[in-house]
C-alpha cells in the first residue's frame, strides 16, 4: 500500500508531501510514488501516550484484566493514539500484581500498542483524585517486585513523590529497569534535584498535583523547567494548564526535547459517557473536564489531537507540537520503531485535517 497527497511529518521534520509505502505492517520506503491520495491535510505517525488510565468504558483500576486492556487499546487507537502505557492509579499491591499477570496475558492473546505500564501512587503525598487511604512508603519488597514487572512487561514508568522514595532507592529502581518520575508531591526544589541525580528521568502532568513556582521556593515545577535532563508530560487541555502557560513551558523544554504530551484519559474515552467510578468515587464528565463531586480534578477529557491543536493556537508550532506526541514520548521509552515515518518503522499512522480533526488511523497497515 501506498499513502499520498498530504503533508508529512515524519518525526522530525515537516514536508510539503511525498508517499509512504506499506508493507507487512512496516513502512518499507519513502518517495512520490503514486498511491492512496489522501486528499490533503496532514499523515503523521501514530500517537504515543504514555498516561492512559482507562478508555472505551473501562478503568484499568476498577477491571485489572487482559479485556481491559485490549478495550482501552482499541479506543484510544481510534483516537489516534496507537501506542499507550496503561496506567494504573494508586492501588492494593493486589491491584498492581492483578494488573501485570493481565498484561502479560494480553500480550500473549496478541494485544496491539501495549508499550509497558505506568504505576502512578501510590508512593505519593498528594493525593488529588487518588484514595488517600492508600498511600504509602516504598519498601524493598516492593522495589523488588516493580524490577521483576518491569521485565514481565518490557517498560515499567513509575511515579513516586522523592520525600517518601529516597535518591538511593530511586537509584536502585533505575538499576532494576524501572523508570521513575516525580509527580504528586510536595517535595522542595533541592529534594527534586537530588532525586534526578539519583536517576529519575521527568515529572509527571506538570504543575498539576506538584509544588508551584516561588521566586524563593521554585518546588518541583522550577526544578523540571530548569533541569534540561529531566522530561515532564503535559495535560494540554486548557484545564489542568492555562492555555497561555503552555507556549511558555514549551520554549523552557522543547528545545531539549524534553516536553511530550499526554491524554491522562478516564474510562469515558471514546464514548459519550457521563460519569464513571474510580475506587468506589463517581467521577462525573462536565463542559470539557472530569471531576469528582467535591470538584477535585480526576483525569482528562481529552485526547492527543486536541491536546496538539491546543499546543499550536498557544503559539508552538506545528511541527513541534506534532513531535510532543509521537517521536519524543517513543524516545522516552527507548521506542525506535514507533513515533516516526521512516523505513523500518511500524507503520502506525495517522491522517489529520488542515484543522487538526482526525480522519483515518492505520495500525501497522491496516486502517481502522
């Protein structure tokens, strides 16, 4: 198969046009063949979102289960994003071992776009929509078994808050294969540092659940714009972020390639459902946001192709808002062969209107 007669974006770079063929899932050259023409706007590669909570219905949390996981891939495909890290939210250690014995089974019943898992808590302080109730101190047990996961399902993200989780076992996690991020804390700036130079790699939904900026107490949030080692995810819905922050923090990281995109999506995805429950909460969908009933934020109401319009109306531009959600969060978790057109890649695509609205989806090949 060969797809044409759009503008291209490849990863990297922003093209005027050109095909792409498609052979056996990959995409096997790059030229002006004639093809499929797609009628204008823009083919890019596949979405990668690496903070998915729930999709199609479903939350990983409330149905720990290879089914789970293959609803939620099939929606957010259908959204564009062919790639995900589930996420399970802070649970029971029962939860998280439910949750990778269902990875490894959706793996084997041939799952598509299951990267690995995100752990989010329950080693935090602030709670935000997580249940409290839950959080806890890292213990040597469990690091143990977060580096045995982690080979179970390829990529394990953990996010940790560094005034409970210490430089030293942040190291010894980083040691084992498990990538770690700081998120939902109230850790000083100092503390962040030190947690970086254990090994931790970014934040988690920055300035969201996090200590603010102060021009004498910068907190998490100046110590992720001022590290150019540290990434940071971005909930670029207008909600979590002010829509005139986030030019601002993409001038801070991008240049590093350090700032990505994420959906922090909730069981609603890819439904006109209204609520859903979230460790017996209802969490209810409103005007654009979804919250518990005290008003607490609870996730996102969106997806990867709003969040990409929202980066460039902002003021960034296309092509590096386009990068945010493709090659730099494939890079972050060491994916070569997703997040870019180019021969040898998976052919994970996707076709977008002039206006950023999408319209097709390929999953290695084949369209949706």
């Amino acid at each position: 198969m060969i797809l044409e007669g759009a503008r291209l974006f490849d990863g990297v770079k922003l093209h005027a046009g050109g095909s792409v063929h498609i052979k056996d899932g990959r995409i096997s050259g790059l030229d002006f063949a004639k093809g499929i023409d797609l009628g204008g706007g823009y083919l890019c590669p596949g979405y990668v979102d690496l903070q998915v909570n729930g999709g199609g219905g479903v939350m990983l949390n409330e149905a720990p289960t290879a089914q789970t996981l293959a609803n939620m891939s099939e929606a957010h495909a259908r959204l564009g994003a062919t790639t995900l890290l589930p996420t399970l939210i802070t649970a029971p250690l029962e939860v998280f071992q439910d949750t990778v014995n269902a990875f490894e089974e959706a793996r084997k019943q041939g799952v598509r776009g299951l990267a690995g898992l995100h752990i989010e808590g329950p080693h935090i302080t602030r709670a935000g929509a997580h249940d409290p109730s839950l959080l806890r101190p890292l213990t040597e047990v469990e690091i143990s078994l977060y580096a045995h996961a982690a080979r179970i399902v390829g990529h394990l993200k953990l996010t940790v808050a560094p005034e409970l989780v210490r430089p030293d076992q942040i190291a010894e996690l980083q040691a084992g294969g498990v990538q770690v991020f700081l998120g939902h804390t109230d850790a000083d700036y100092d503390t962040c540092c030190a947690a970086s130079a254990a090994g931790a790699e970014g934040f988690t939904h920055l300035f969201n659940a996090m200590s603010g900026l102060s021009h004498r107490a910068p907190g998490c949030v100046g110590a992720a714009l001022n590290d150019p080692t540290m990434s940071a995810g971005l909930i670029a819905d207008g909600v979590h972020v002010h829509p005139d922050l986030l030019a601002m923090v993409w001038r801070a990281k991008a240049g590093e390639d350090r700032l990505f995109l994420v959906s922090d999506a909730m069981a609603v995805a890819g439904t006109l459902d209204q609520s859903f429950t979230l460790n017996g909460r209802t969490v209810m969908r409103r005007n654009g946001c979804l919250t518990l009933e005290d008003g607490t934020l609870a996730g996102a109401d969106l997806d990867l192709s709003t969040a990409v319009r929202n980066m460039v109306l902002s003021g960034v531009p296309l092509r590096d808002a386009f990068a945010m959600a493709t090659r730099v969060p494939a890079d972050l978790i060491g994916r070569t062969d997703i997040g870019r057109i180019e021969v040898g890649a998976r052919a994970d695509l996707i076709h977008l209107s002039d206006d950023l609205e999408l319209l097709g989806v390929w999953r290695e090949g084949v369209k949706l």
